[in-house]
C-alpha cells in the first residue's frame, strides 16, 4: 500500500526510466543541474523533476541546495510528494569542520499526515593524523496539524585513534 487505498498487487514487476540531465561546471563558485526522470511505477507511471544548485563563493562555506518533485499516477489515481534539502560545510581550518543538512518532505501518508523535517550536523576534528573525533547530532520532527512531534533525537560521539608498535 504505497497510499491509503492505493494497494499494489505482490508480483515482479519491471519496466524502465528514461531520464535526462543537465548539469554546469562544479568547479566553479555557484553551479547547478536539473534532471527529469520518467518511466514505470509498479501498475503506473512516474515522472520526478529535480535540481540542484552548489555554491562555493564564500571561502570557507559550502552550500549544496536540492529540490526533487515526484508524481506518481496509478490506476487507483496519482499523488505528489516534494522534498527539500539544504547540505552546508564550514571549514574552520585543513583539520576542523562542521556540516549541516537539513531535509524537508511533505509526503504526509508516510509522515502521519504531517511535514518532516530531519537535520543532521556533524564536527569533525582531525587531532593527528589518522586520528578523529567526531561529533554527531541528529534530529527529526513532524510538523502540522495536531501537535509537533519529535520522532528521533540522537546525539554520538566517537573516536579513533590509529598508533604503530
């Protein structure tokens, strides 16, 4: 059941997807992309739309924007999601940085019948060589109607350390 009567009978199924792309040159400070996809879905048909942006103008800063729409079209009828994602890196120096992303998807048969929002942010800390320390929160929640709900909330560390006899 990939939506509320929208039941896909067991079976193989298989089919093909036809994309096309486009993309700039990522070496350079701001770039881009865009992909369209279309092909077979179980007992339907897909058709997905996506783009991308990179910006890297900024010296120590890293942006990666994404955007993905997908429409899906069964014989039951269709339905739409979209996801949103923002990657970012700042590098304090050679041996230090933190990254953040967060993603946003308004699939709400999945999200009951909310928005998700997921972060994640990582520091990382190279002490010596081969030798890390690494910070990690993540975190998800579910916005919308009714109450927001924090559905996973983690923080870890972790350390290694390499040495020779």
């Amino acid at each position: 059941e990939v939506r509320e009567g929208f039941l896909i009978p067991e079976g193989t199924y298989t089919g093909f997807m036809y994309s096309v792309n486009a993309e700039s040159d990522k070496s350079r400070a701001i770039a881009g992309g865009i992909d369209i996809d279309y092909g077979k879905y179980y007992t339907g048909r897909q058709m997905s739309l996506g783009l991308d942006s990179t910006i890297t103008r900024l010296r120590r800063l890293r942006m990666e924007l994404n955007y993905r729409h997908n429409y899906i079209h069964l014989p039951e009828g269709s339905f739409r999601t979209n996801t949103l994602g923002l990657r970012m890196f700042y590098f304090f120096s050679t041996d230090l940085y933190v990254k953040a992303y967060v993603q946003w998807n308004d699939d709400k048969y999945y999200n009951a019948g909310r928005e998700r929002i997921v972060s994640d942010i990582l520091l990382r800390w190279i002490y010596s060589p081969a030798c890390n320390l690494y910070v990690v929160y993540n975190d998800a929640r579910l916005i919308g109607p009714g109450n927001n709900e924090i559905v996973n909330r983690t923080l870890m560390l972790k350390v290694t350390y390499f040495w020779r006899k």
